[in-house]
C-alpha cells in the first residue's frame, strides 16, 4: 500500500471527525480538549523527539517519530483551521523556487 498526499488526507478527515468525541476513547479528542497550545507542546516534542533519532543515526525509529510528528502537525492544523490543501498550495508555489530565493522574498 502507497502511502502519499491521500493517507494524510485521510488521517486528517479521521481527525476532524474526533472533534468534540469522548475523549476517554479518543486520543484525538483528548489533545483537542486540552486546547492549541498543548498541542503545539506536543508537537514540538515529537520533533525533538525525531531530531534525536535522527542524531543517532536509527532510520527505523525516524520513521516511527516521523509519523508521530506528521499526526501531531495533522491535530494542529485542524484545531487552527488550516487545511492540507492550504498547505500544498504554498509547496506547490515554491516549488522550482531556491530555498535562499524564497527565504529572501519573504518580508521581514
């Protein structure tokens, strides 16, 4: 099974579904219950998380840190109001575009 731009798509509608659901049973629904800024806490713990793993070299634990952080993001977006779709668009933009060129056309 390929797992691309559609899996997130269908994590991130799964998601938006646990909005307002029973936390006891939903992980999902807990994070939301707790507000944006815990989820952000989480988030920038899986990030360092992957970083480490990433340190020590262990591809397999990158990957699993990985997802972490890429479902993480998911349950940000979604408490903020940001849609995958969004978030493509501006790659799409950027795409063929050097990342110093970009850097240096943002506003300061």
């Amino acid at each position: 099974m390929a797992t691309d731009q559609h899996t997130l798509a269908r994590l991130f509608a799964t998601i938006e579904a646990r909005k307002g659901a029973d936390p006891t049973s939903s992980y999902t629904a807990k994070l939301f219950g707790k507000g944006k800024a815990k989820i952000a806490q989480k988030l920038g713990e899986e990030a360092t998380e992957t970083v480490i793993a990433a340190m020590q070299g262990d591809t397999a634990e990158i990957a699993a840190e990985s997802a972490d952080l890429l479902y993480h993001l998911l349950v940000l977006w979604a408490e903020t109001g940001v849609a995958p779709d969004d978030v493509w668009a501006i790659l799409d933009q950027r795409e063929g575009t050097s990342g110093i060129a970009e850097k240096a056309s943002r506003k300061e």
